[in-house]
DNA sequence: GTGACTTGGTTGTGAATCGCAACTTTTGTA
DNA sequence: TACAAAAGTTGCGATTCACAACCAAGTCAC
C-alpha cells in the first residue's frame, strides 16, 4: 500500500505561474538554510531533488540578495567538497515582548541566534503606549552596538494573553491590564519595520518547533505552565493551529474535575485552576521553590504534603494530556514551564497514567518530551514571527 | 495591517520543478470543476488567476484525459459565451461502506452524484472476507448497470471504528467484531483499484466539507451522534485533522462531568455516556423515536422527564462545544445524527449555554449548524477518499 | 607522490510552461 | 446594421528547470 494522501487542502488555491516555482525554491532553500546553521550545498541538492545546476543558481540569487553567504568548505569526505551555506550576518529580527514587570528587546539573527538582548525593569504596569516607545529607544541602541546589520526583517512580539495575528490587535491581556490595542501597527509606526504578533504559547511553539524539541515532528501539542496559568499551542500536520482568529489552542481549560472550582472562563475544575505554580509553592512553604529550576528545588522535599500536591496535579496533567490525545492522536507532547519541572520529577508516573486513562492506540508510542530551548524561548520565537515573510518570499514582493 | 501568514509550514518540503506548475494547476481545474457542477471557462481564469490563453490548454488536456468536458455555453451575457466545463459523466469512484447489518456499495460520480446504490442486507456479523466478496459482487453489478462508465478512479470505504488511513489498517471496529483488519488491500485484491478508507466521521466530514455546510469555511469541527456513539471530525486551516496515525478526532471523550460513569476509554463521564441516544429513547417511551426525524418525533412529547433529558443532554454537550471551542477557535461547528436533531429542538438555548461556557471572544460569532448532506453522506464521503489522488494529480503519475 | 576514483561545481542547450499581445469569434445593444 | 464587450485562439517571448558534458578538488590505494 502506497502512503496516503495526509492533510490535502480541500479548498482550491490559487493558480501557479512559473515565477511561483522560483519563489517557492528560493523559499525551500533559505528555509532550509535557516533551520540548518551550516548546510552545504550538495545537502540542499539532496534535501531539495532539484539538480545542482539549479541550487547553483538560486544560491547565487540568494547572495546576490544578501541573504545567504558562502563560506570555506569542509574536507575530510571523497569528492570534491562542497561549500557550505549560511544565513548572512546581517540579517536580523528585533524581538518586543511586553511583560507585567519589564520589556525584553532581543535582535535574532537568521539561525535563531540571539546577538544580543535588553530587559529594561519597570516599575509599574506599563501602558502600551510605553512599552512601543521604550522598545524603540532600546532597539536603537541595540543596533548601534551591531553595526553589522544591514537588515532588518521585521519585529516579533510574543504577548502574554489573547492575540489576533491577523490583524496584529491584542484583543486582552489582563496581566498587563491592556484591551484592543493594536499593537503591531504601533510597533510598526515606532520602529518602521514591519511588526508581527502572536500569544506566548504559540510564540514558544514555535520557536521549539523550528529549532527545539519540535524539529522532526509534524503533529504535538505544547502545554506551557506559568505562574499564571496554563498556555498551550498546537502543530497540526506541520503547522500551527491558530483557528478562525488566533486564539486556537487553550488546552488550559480542559474539564479535568468538575467538582472543581470555578474558572473565570465560566466553567469548574478547568486544569488551570487545579494544576497551579501556586499551589505547589503553598505546599511546599515554608521551602522556597525556584521557578526556572523546580525539578531540583522540589527534589529534597518531595515527601508528605508536598508529594501528595505534586502526586494530585500530576493526576490531574495525565488526564488533561489523555483527552487531548484522543483529539489530535500526536507524535508527542512537550511540556514546559512548570509541568517540564513536574515531568521531570514524576516522568514515568505521568507516562503511564496518561497510557491508562487515553484510548489504547493512541498512547501505545506516547512521546513526552520538556521544552528544550530555554531562557531565549519567546525571543527566538517572536523572531521567527518577524522571519516568516522572508522565508515565504526571499526576494520580496 | 496586511494579512498575516496563517498556517504556513514548518518543516520545509520538496523543490518545486517545471512540471509541477502543471500538476498543480491541472489538479486545481480539476478540482475547481469537481466543486462546482457548471463552470465556465471564463470563471476558471477568473478564480485561478491564470492566463485564459494557458486555461484553454490546460482543459484541453483535461479533454484528451478524458476527465472532463465541454458543454454549449450558456449566453444572456454580453459578449462571447464561456463553454462549461464539467466533469466526464464516465468517471466514478465506488463507495463500500460495511456496517453491522448490512453492507452499502454505491456508484458515485465526480462532483459527489450518487449514480446508483445497493444495500445488501445481512442475516449477521460479516468477516471482513465476506463483505470484500460482497462489495465485489455488487460492484461488478453497479457497474454492468452503468455502461457509461469508463473509469474508476477508485474505491473508498468508511470505517465505523478507528482506521489508519496512511496503511488501509482497520485497526479495531468493535461495533464489527474486527481488529487489525488490512482492509484497504482486501479491497484493492478484491476490486482491482485502489482502495481508500477512513473512519466514518472523517468520511462524512469531507462529504460536509466538499458538498454542504463547510464548503465556505477552513476551520470548524463535526460532532456526529449515532445510535452507538459521538464521533467527531475536524477540519483545521482548510484540511483534515487526522494525527500521527489518523486516529485524531474523537471529540466524545472530552470529560463532561468527572463524577459520571467509567467510559470503556478509561475516564469517568465521557460525553459519550453521558449524551445518549438510548437514553432520549429511554425518556421517551413508549412513544417510538425516529433516529432520522428526531426533532420532529420529539415534539409532541417534548415535556415531563423527555424534556428534562433534552436539557440535560444539550447542557452537556454545550460544555464539550464550549470546550473544543477554546481548543480550536473554529468557524462554525456542524452537528450530524441525533446531535443534530437535539440542535433543531434547542438551537438558542444550546448557543446560549455554549456562549456562557466559552471564553467571550470566543463564541462572540459563534455559528451552529446541522449538517446538510443527508442520507448520502457517506457515500459520498467514501468516494471522495478515492477521488483525492485523481483531483491532486489528474494526468496520472 | 602519483593516478584512479568520487563528489560536486559550472556551463551551454533544450524542453516545459506560462504570460502577453494581436486577432478572431460570438453575443448583446443602440 | 454597426459597435461594444467578453472571451476563445494563435504565435512569440520570457522564465525556469533538467540534463549532459566538462572541469575542479578532494580522498584513497599502492
């Protein structure tokens, strides 16, 4: 039996002229070249099918544009060696993420190397009108330290709360007390590049599924904890689901006890409001738990009143991860935050309560993985926002 | 704001070559004229964008594949008239859909036009070889009906049970006693063309996407109510939701009341044993219950404790609309079975709770329907699975 | 160290495909 | 009946890729 036709589009698109085949490979191979750091030539023949007189030229058209460079190939295999590609190093994005207690501003360059990050404090809540003004003053500066960077592509921004990407409005974010603000047209306006925006669970998804625990899949979900709550976003069949308007992906609100109390999204014992940071923290007090670190802060006090609390939410994880299992039947699972921490301290004991309580062929091969990228996630991911049309049309227009 | 870049991929796929501009503005022809029944060429260059110079080529070779052809134009119009264009009357996919009774072979044409049926009865629980022999039987039947039938682009069954589509693996249909069950390949040796299957909410979803209440929208999902379970579909960014294995889907496994009984998934209060055919039938006797009439069979008994099971079951499955609602952001959700006769009798008052339940910017648009197609759905469904590989590659290859 | 071997870049030619402009056909309208 | 509008048809040119022949640069065996 032949593989079968997975995820075909059901509606028609549009037409393809042969200009779109040039643009689609010139794609195909910066892409390629961003997601490996030092990919050579000969690989992206083979990686592409397309014929090596053909990679010749696009990467020629891909230097010409700046984009790519060119560097010293290596020996050490028969052949002629093949000289290796890489993004040029001027090329960068400026990540803006907006926090309750402070703006990190970070410049990425292609690849998702952070070149260099801010975080200017704040005293107060900031106004939105604020946080585009100091992004702009710190973006400046940034640049000025790089003189390397002729280019920029855009700015990224991952927001804590719910976002229309579309239209680039943040539609609330009670944390940071802001309600329809249209934020990327005023980071445009601010830093004149164009300016993109997503919620923080899809911007780490992202950044996860380009260079961390997601490269080779094409189906998962990612549940992210926070002190606030619980995020999640979800790749389905190699990309993001983002839904009608952008707030796809609240795995968050999952019914997981409905004796449970009530969640101010209307309904009781969502596995937001009974998995919580805080609740590990009260059980564990008067120990201090270490957010970033909690695998290891939890590791001399995992017993009595503190395990039964990590016990409970654990419980209550496998339960959650089972139900949406059977909704997207994915290759794996990666949770970050503080269920990373809870996974590594009760690994095997979610595993097989996820197995008992999901439908037996979806869980026979259950991946669970932690993030893998760690402190830089949103910024490289909200680069990655910003790389996006890039990558889509290389040469522009 | 320009419009953002929505589900575009993430892992990059292959190089683009000159032939594959054809392929794929061949397969979009093919499938704008699987779509609607009657286009003009006129309309064809409008919707692809394309030169009319190259359309005329490109039908041209539709015309010698023998896939499609051209009728008088229509005129009232100013100008030149357009020829239509329409799909070969010769061309048919077989549908074969087992089920625990009886086994439902049909003829359908391209644009989803059911040529012929035949529903052959069982005296009990068919093997998998006996319903194979069956299908072939009537097949060879249908087909000696049908002189005008020249070609059979291929066979598509829909599975009650969980299937792999990517194998053609039945891999367990309690309701038909069947387990690890390569049904596609039985049905290939059997028929002699390519076989295709999917679970019958999937299937039954790409009739409703094709054909009826989807065919304008990307992202929604389907929650079908039959006599033995609720089977859900999902359409994300355009495409079907299928998973890692094709197992994706099942939406009645959400838990709905955690205090409720153990589901044979291995949680407590599925929406499955909680939102139960047999248990309006049960509420309603001895009044008899049409299972395709419900709303109507229910309304002159719609009182007493009927009345209260009807409540009680639509505030249920209000809280699993309001959750996969969260999870997905859809468009519109489209109810099929007894799911959809529930609907017809509590429109408002489901919309109502599932607003209540759902976060505000969520159901804000909220959009409910039934489905549309009807009896036929999954016939139609069924060939559509084997049409796919036609309309992605129409000239064969 | 020398030559065979292997891998892969380079160059020129040919084929596939689409757009475009000019021309023709067919209809409706004044 | 003349004219305008819409759309099919035809020939040409541009773009893009594959292919084959050739050349370059490394490894490996002796």
């Amino acid at each position: 039996m032949d593989s079968r036709d997975y995820g075909r589009p059901l509606t028609p698109g549009r037409g393809s002229r042969n200009e779109s085949t040039r643009q689609h490979n010139l794609s195909l191979l910066l892409s390629l070249v961003h997601h490996h750091p030092q990919i050579s030539r000969a690989e992206l023949t083979r990686m592409t099918g397309l014929n090596r007189s053909t990679i010749g030229a696009l990467v020629a058209d891909l230097v010409d544009a700046r984009l790519v460079v060119e560097v010293a190939a290596l020996s050490g295999n028969v052949g002629r060696p093949s000289p290796r590609v890489t993004a040029h190093p001027g090329i960068a994005a400026v990540a803006v993420n907006p926090d309750v207690d402070a703006i990190i501003v970070g410049l990425v360059g292609m690849g998702g190397v952070v070149l260099d990050r801010k975080r200017i404090p704040l005293p107060e809540l900031p106004s939105p009108e604020q946080t585009v003004q100091i992004a702009a003053d710190a973006t400046r500066d940034l640049l000025a330290a790089h003189p390397e960077i002729i280019r920029i592509a855009g700015a990224g921004a991952a927001v804590p709360g719910l976002a229309r990407p579309l239209d680039g409005v943040i539609t609330r974010s009670p944390h940071l007390n802001w309600y329809e603000i249209p934020y990327a047209e005023m980071l445009e306006d601010a830093l004149q590049t164009p300016a993109y925006i997503d919620n923080d669970a899809n911007v780490g998804l992202l950044a996860e599924a380009v260079f961390g625990a997601g490269r080779n899949l094409s189906t998962y979900f990612y549940m992210n904890g926070s002190a606030s709550g619980i995020g999640g976003a979800i790749i389905a069949g190699g990309t993001v689901l983002r839904g009608a308007d952008g707030y796809a992906g609240e795995l968050g609100h999952t019914v997981v006890d409905s004796n449970g109390p009530l969640c101010h999204c209307g309904r009781h014992g969502c596995l937001e409001t009974e998995v919580q940071y805080a609740r590990l923290k009260d059980a564990a007090a008067p120990h201090e738990l270490v957010f970033g670190d909690l695998a290891n802060s939890l590791a001399d006090i995992d017993n009595g009143a503190v395990a039964e609390e990590i016990d409970r939410q654990v419980e209550l994880l496998a339960g959650a991860i089972a139900s949406h299992m059977s909704v997207f039947n994915p290759e794996a699972v990666i949770l970050g935050g503080f269920l990373g921490g809870l996974f590594e301290r009760r690994g095997e004991e979610l595993r097989q309560r996820v197995k008992d309580l999901a439908f037996a062929p979806l869980a026979d091969e259950l991946v669970l993985e932690r993030d893998s990228i760690g402190e830089d996630l949103l910024l490289v991911g909200a680069a990655e926002l910003a790389f996006a049309p890039l990558l889509d049309n290389p040469l522009g227009g």
